[in-house]
C-alpha cells in the first residue's frame, strides 16, 4: 500500500475541504509547483488513496435515521453491508467493531420515507436485530 508523507497529507486535507481546489492554491498552501502538486494527486489517484471527487449537497429539511443493525454469525457482514447499501435513502454504510455489526445512515423527505427505507432493511435474511434512531439535529 502506498506510504503519504506529511505533504501528501496537507494536500489531502485541503481536497477534503474543497475538493475542486485549484492545484495552484494547493501549491501555494504545500509549498510546491502547481506541476508537483498535480502529479502528487494523480499518483494518489493511481494509488488508491483518492477513490473519487464528490460533492456533497444539502438537500434541505431531510429526515434522518441511524440502524444499527445485528447479523447473524454465519452470514458474512460484507454481503449484508452491500445489500443495505442498495436500498433508497441509504447514504452511508459502516461495518464496525463492537456490541453491532453494522451501522446504516439513511434519509428520506419524510418520516414515513424513512420508516419505509428502514423496514426495507429489516427484510434483509441474516439479520438477528435492528435498532433505529431518529436523528434531531447534527453538526458537521
């Protein structure tokens, strides 16, 4: 796997921030040529390491949940994982360590959206317990 050092990092950083930055601001802020600083990112790019340029959009008064969600021991966490990732309204996905297996972020223009995305998850094979939380509000 490919090793970042400490100007890979700062570049990194301000991509997380403004992911449209111009290399020749990135340069300025690392340091380097605007050149530099654009093989710099597309080795990240070849590497791995940048997966992708998004955008994130707020989508106005959206209605947020959290699953955390149980499998059972005999199906394979990644599998359920991905078939979670498939349903509408599921933004992010996380397999994790501790009391559950998986954690699903998921979103809809009205509760009942919502409660509808999370039922959906819920007839997913494999899965010994779910638990929903509405979310009230969030800082970013």
């Amino acid at each position: 796997m490919y090793q970042t050092d400490e100007v890979d990092k700062k570049i990194l950083a301000l991509l997380k921030e403004n992911s449209r930055l111009a290399f020749t601001k990135i340069a300025e802020e690392v340091g380097l040529s605007e050149a530099a600083v654009r093989k710099r990112v597309e080795r990240l790019q070849q590497e791995g390491v940048i997966k992708r340029f998004t955008v994130e959009v707020e989508a106005g008064e959206k209605v947020k949940a959290i699953i955390l969600v149980s499998v059972q021991p005999s199906r394979p966490n990644p599998l359920v994982a991905q078939q979670i990732k498939k349903i509408e309204g599921v933004d992010l996905v996380l397999e994790v360590a501790g009391e559950v297996d998986i954690v699903a972020l998921i979103s809809g223009a009205s509760m009942q959206e919502v409660n509808k995305n999370i039922d959906e998850v819920r007839k997913i094979e494999g899965l010994t317990k779910t638990n929903s939380m509405i979310v009230l509000r969030s800082w970013v």
